[in-house]
C-alpha cells in the first residue's frame, strides 16, 4: 500500500508549458521535483518560467514561501535513469502516443514496481498506453488545465486496469497540490475535452461559414456566457494543432460525424499557424 505521506519526490516528464507548471505546483506544495527532459535548453527556459510565475505569485501574496526556497526543490534531469528513485511520475511530453508508450516503457524497467505512473494527456487513452508496462493498475490520468499554477482543476482518468488505491492516493496528490478533481472514465477526451473541443469546433465552423468575424464569435461568448475568453482566442491559447488533434481523437473513437473536426481549423494547422506559441493562430501575437 502506498500512502501520501510516502511520496517525497516526483518526476515530472517533459519541460514544456504543462510539465513546468505542474514541477512548479508540486514543488510548492513541499515535494521535491525532478523535472527531466532531454533538451537541456527546454529545462533551464522553463526553470526560468517557474521561477518568474513563483515571483509574480509570491509578490501578489498568493503564495507565502519565497520563491528560491521552492525553486531549491526542483532539480534538473536529462535521462530517464536520473529519476529512479522518483515515487510518483508524471508524464507531461508531447501528445504523441508513440513517444508516450516509449517513455513509459523505459520508465517501467527503471522505477520499482509500485511506483505510480501518471500520464498528462488530455485525450489519448489510459487504458492503451497502460499496456505498455507491468503496472495497469498503478496506471492513472492526471489532466491539468493550462496554465497549471493558476487553474484549479485536476481531472483525473481511470484506465480500465486502474486500481482504486491508485486513484485515491492520486486525488490525494492533487488536493496536496491545491487543486480541485474530478473523475473521468477512460473515453475519447473524458470530459473536459469531450465538451470544449466541440464548442471550439463549433467556433471554427461559426467563422468559416462567414456567420461572424473571429472578434464577434469571441466577444459573444466572452460577455453572453460569461467565459474568461472566446472559444477562438482559447484556441489559439490551447493550441490549434492540439485542438485539431483532440477533435481527431474524438472522431476516430467515438465514430460520430458530429465530431468532424473543422476543415478552417485544419486549414490553419496545416499552414503552420498553430496559435500564440508560433505567434500567428486565429489571432496575430
Ligand atoms: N503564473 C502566475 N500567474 C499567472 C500565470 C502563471 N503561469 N498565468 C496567469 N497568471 C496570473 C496573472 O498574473 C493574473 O493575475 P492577477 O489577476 O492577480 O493580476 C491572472 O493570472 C490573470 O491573468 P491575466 O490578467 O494576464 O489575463 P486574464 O485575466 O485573461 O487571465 C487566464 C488569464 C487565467 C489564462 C484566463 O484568461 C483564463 O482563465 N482563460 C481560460 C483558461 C482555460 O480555459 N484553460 C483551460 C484550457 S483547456 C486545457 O488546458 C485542457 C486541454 O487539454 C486543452
């Protein structure tokens, strides 16, 4: 039996937008980190990410320790091997079933055997990369929401093997990390994904039949739905290429052609306009 209080250091997968933020929410919750990636450019750009979203929190008092005593608990890795002695791992690397199957592969030789696996993806099956170790049942999704320091909800994933010890001590990590969850069965986007996807679908459809502008669509679901942002803009936030990837997902698994993702929303990807991070999406940035 693992208990929480067992857990001392966690390896976070992947130094991009998403496994910085969560090394960062697990660092500031008191455990030790590791975050490993094998671009060594990746890793010091994102310690400078925490370190910059540790001080703006800290200086608006949302956070009571000093950034560079949380920042200490965040070490550096490159190789898988330097995280063996992780209790915990979460995988946040690119949404590439292939390289996902491949890192946890190689993980499940490295880690002892009731280490828990956790995979950030944010549509592609726990159940099926689940298989590619020897421990379904200490298997688990851990869907943060993007930007991870500021975003309460963790949504947790039950693969088809997933133990109930394994979710509990996970829906204990999270609360840990001052977040919210909720449970998903393992179907095609669970549920956050299932959801929003098609309402930002439905926006590429709503712009590309010439119904409104791009600034119409977003500023009426902004102000007559009381949303943060418009569907457009959270694309471009999200990411086209992912949401276009996500769309993909839930047609191919659920076989509804109400899924169909947007051919504007292809459109885009496929001209490289993948939205903030390259600078062009829907939006200029
Ligand atoms: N670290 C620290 N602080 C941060 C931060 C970070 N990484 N990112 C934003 N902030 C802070 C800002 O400093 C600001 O703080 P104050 O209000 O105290 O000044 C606050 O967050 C709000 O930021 P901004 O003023 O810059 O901008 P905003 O008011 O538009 O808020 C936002 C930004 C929080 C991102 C907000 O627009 C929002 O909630 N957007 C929707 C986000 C969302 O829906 N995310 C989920 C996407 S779906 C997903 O992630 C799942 C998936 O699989 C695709």
């Amino acid at each position: 039996m693992t208990l929480l209080s067992e857990i001392k250091t966690i390896a976070v997968i992947g130094a991009g937008q998403m496994g910085s933020g969560i090394a960062q929410v697990a660092a500031q919750a008191g455990f030790q980190v590791i975050l490993c990636d094998n671009r060594l450019e990746g890793l010091t750009k994102a310690v400078q990410g925490i370190e910059k979203s540790l001080t703006k929190l800290f200086e608006k008092g949302k956070i009571e320790e000093h950034p560079p005593a949380i920042l200490g608990r965040i070490k550096k890795a490159v190789q898988l091997n330097d995280i063996a002695n992780a209790n915990f791992v979460i995988e946040a690397v690119n949404e590439n079933e292939n390289l996902k199957k491949e890192i946890f592969s190689q993980l499940d030789k490295i880690l002892p055997a009731n280490t828990i696996f956790a995979s950030n993806t944010s549509s592609l099956p726990i159940t099926r990369i689940a298989t590619t170790t020897q421990r379904s049942s200490k298997f688990i999704g851990m869907h943060f929401m993007n930007p991870v320091p500021i975003m309460n909800l963790v949504e947790i994933i039950r693969g088809h093997a997933t133990s109930e010890e394994t979710y509990l001590i996970t829906k204990q990590l999270a609360e840990k990390m001052q977040k919210v969850t909720v449970c998903s069965q393992d179907y095609p986007g669970f549920i956050i994904n299932r959801i929003l996807m098609p309402m930002i679908n439905e926006a590429f459809y709503t712009l590309m039949e010439g119904i409104a502008t791009a600034e119409d669509i977003d500023a009426g679901m902004k102000l007559g739905t009381n949303q943060p942002m418009g569907p457009l803009t959270l694309a471009d936030f999200i990411g086209l290429d992912t949401c276009y990837a996500i769309m993909k997902v839930l047609h191919d698994g659920l076989g509804d052609s109400k899924y169909r993702p947007c051919p504007l929303l292809k459109k885009y990807v496929d001209a490289g306009y993948f939205g903030k991070k390259t600078g062009q999406g829907v939006y200029k940035y």
